[in-house]
C-alpha cells in the first residue's frame, strides 16, 4: 500500500496493473510509467489472469481496458467488486476505443473512477494517473484515522466502563462500610455492657449479708468469667487498632514450640469438656526440643483466637491442633467439626467484625474481630493464613511462619 504523504516519491512507489489484451497499448503504457519514474508496475493482456494476478500483485491503481475477449473491463470490475475491501478506495482508470456516452456511463456505474478514450494523450493520462494516486493515498489517510479514533473511543468506552465498575464497587463498598459500621457499633456495645453488667449486678449481690459462703464463690467466679471477657473484647480493639494504624512491633526470641502448645492445650482443655469435644494435639515425635525464632506472645494469640473460634462454633466432634515442620517453614493448624463456612464468605473471613452472616453475630458471643487479628499477626511475622471449610463438616485454619536461623534484625 501507499503510504499517506503528498511527497512526488510516494506516488512512484505505487503499485500499477495494466489489464489490455493489445500488447502494444501495454508497451506503450509501461514506457511512459518507467519514464515517470514509476517502478511496480505490472501487465496482463490475457483478461482470465487479472484475478490471480489482483491477489498476488494488491495494486494500487488499475488502468482497464474495456473491449477485450474472455472478459470485459465490465466483467472484470464485477467480479472485482467482492474481492476489494468494501472501505477501501482502489481507483480503476478505464483507457478504450469505445468514445460513446454509453460506453462511459456503464464504466463509471460498474466501478470505474476516471474514464479516458483512445487514442489518449500520456500527458493527460499521466496527470490522472497520479489524481488518482493522491485520492486513494488520502482514504488511506482517513481510514487510519478512523482507526485511530475508533482505537480511541474503544479505550475510552472501557476507560469509563471501568470507572463505572469501581464506582458501583465503591458505592458498594461505602454501603457496606456503613453497615459494618452500624454493626461494629452495636456489637461493641453488647460486648463491653454485658460483661460490665454482670460484674456490676453481681457485685452489687455481694452486699447482701444473707450470702451463704457457697453463693459468694459462685458469684466471684461469675464475675471473674465477665472481667475475663472484658478484658479480651478490650485487647481485641486494642490489638485491631494497633494492625490498622501499623504501630505493631515484633519481639523476636527462641521458643520451644511444643512447650507453648502445652501451655495453649492447658488453657482450653476445660472449654472443650464443656462441650462435650475431644481435644486433640498432633505433634512432629521427631521433633521434642523444636525451636522456633518467632514473637511468642503473637504466636499464642494466633493459636488462642483459632482455637476460641474453633470451640465457639463447634457443637459436637473434635478440636485438632497441631503444626508440621518443613525445611524453610512451619505449618500451625487448628481443625474443627463445627458449622463451616460457606465458600463466599471465606474470601471476607478475615475482615474486621466478620462471623460469617447476622444470624451467626446473634447466636454466639465475640467481637468478631479474632481472624482480622490472627491475619494482622501472621503478616507482622511475615507468614499467610488460609482456610479451608464447608458448610455443616468444619474447618481448618492453617498458617506458615518462616524459619529464621537467626533473630531477625
């Protein structure tokens, strides 16, 4: 194809097919191209080639004979027609003997951009030769640029299809941040008036001088259960508030991993009996004085979040906890046979306030903040945190930690 300049040079460098059964017309018009300057030029006199050769050659003019056997220069421009691109401009400069306004008309209608009858001045023909050359190199000029625009009205259309996209995602977004917000409200609320409200209404009791010794205890280690949850909903908010701000600092030191599960299995032996759950520690044998370089107090709160979740939502069957040693990295798990998660809401498992659905918030106890920590941690301990759950068969939270062979500056 020509390129899209009015500069003489792009003109000589077009491409021409000569279609005229009589090889001295042909002669004639070759010459006076090669005189011009013009170097792709090709010729046919036998009309049954001009297609193979119009595949092969993509000129970008052709001068056409019109009386000719085999087929016409009518013939020829029809069956021409579906084989030029419908938004292309290929120009057809009929050259014959038949002078008549017929002759022309039927030209011009069946395809033909310029008509010049025999015998013609090469002056001329040279002049609407190179007409020709120029308007077909300006269509080039405005298809590639309705290209270009069309290229650019499409990356704008998904430009602003995009923004409409985040914009409906942060509308969304906003709204369910205004419902998170409502809800943090009330279960923040709930969980500081409720323990608050059983020391309050128990120590109130404790005044009363007709307490048997018996009831005083009771009611003493009712309140110790209220202050104990008091105080864990007020480190949750407090630890959440120090992942969100990224104010967290690690301390880094050796522990002896299994001792630490001792002590964890310690603490939560007596809420699985309550329940009824076998509690159960799967340990590497090989691996008794393990020693991992970690923040051990964000490690027990790690565990203790996965295991408190765990029994929270558990009614009947097992709590597993145990960890898995690999060369570079150590693998923490906590398994339970408890309600599961469905599919949709473990992807936002992990965000502030979540326990799965409303129905869930209501029915058990919590701020709802444990997994948000639990992921806050393991990323402060450059570790990730999954899970893996189905709905009424349980779940698994699992974590890697990497192992340091030194204390890590």
């Amino acid at each position: 194809m020509i390129e899209t300049m009015k500069d003489e040079s792009v003109f000589l460098n077009a491409r021409i097919l000569i279609v005229d059964d009589q090889q001295p017309n042909v002669d004639l018009l070759e010459g006076f191209l090669e005189m011009q300057g013009y170097s792709e030029v090709k010729s046919i006199t036998d009309s049954r080639d001009v297609f193979r050769l119009f595949e092969s050659f993509k000129p970008d003019l052709i001068l056409l004979d019109l009386a000719m056997p085999y087929f016409t220069g009518y013939e020829i421009m029809d069956k021409l027609k579906p084989m030029i691109d419908p938004n292309t401009f290929l120009p057809i400069l009929v050259l014959s003997a038949n002078i008549s306004v017929e002759a022309k008309q039927k030209a011009l209608s069946e395809g033909a951009s310029d008509f010049l009858s025999k015998p013609f001045d090469l002056t001329e023909v040279g002049l609407r030769i190179r007409n020709l050359l120029y308007a077909r190199s300006l269509h080039i000029q405005l298809a590639d640029q309705n290209q270009q625009l069309e290229e650019r009205v499409r990356e704008r259309t998904q430009e602003l299809q995009k923004l409409a996209e985040d914009l409906l995602a942060a509308k969304n977004k906003a709204e369910a941040s205004d419902r998170l917000k409502s809800s943090f409200l009330q279960t923040i609320s709930h969980e500081i008036r409720t323990p608050m409200n059983g020391i309050l209404g128990f120590a109130s009791l404790l005044s009363s001088p007709d307490l048997t010794e018996t009831e005083k205890f009771e009611f003493i280690s009712l309140m110790e259960v209220s202050a104990d949850r008091l105080i864990n909903t007020i480190t949750d908010y407090v630890d959440i508030s120090m992942i969100n701000s990224d104010n967290l600092e690690t301390s880094y030191q050796r522990i002896n991993v299994k001792k630490l599960i001792y002590e964890i299995e310690n603490k939560y032996t007596n809420a699985c009996k309550n329940k009824h759950l076998s509690f159960n520690l799967h340990l590497p044998s090989d691996l008794t004085e393990f020693e991992l370089i970690t923040d051990q107090n964000f490690l027990r709160s790690i565990l203790s979040h996965l295991l408190a979740n765990a029994i929270k939502f558990t009614k009947t069957g097992s709590i597993d906890l145990g960890y898995t040693v690999e060369p570079s990295v150590v693998t923490f798990f906590v398994t339970d046979t408890g309600i599961g998660i469905d599919e949709e809401l473990q992807k936002k498992i992990f965000e502030n306030f979540i326990q799965g659905d409303d129905s869930i918030t209501r029915i058990f106890e919590g701020s709802g903040l444990g997994l948000s920590i639990c992921q806050g941690f393991v990323k402060k301990l450059d570790g990730t945190i999954e899970i893996k759950s189905a709905l009424g068969k349980g779940s698994t939270f699992s974590f890697k930690l990497p192992i340091y062979t030194d204390i890590p500056v």
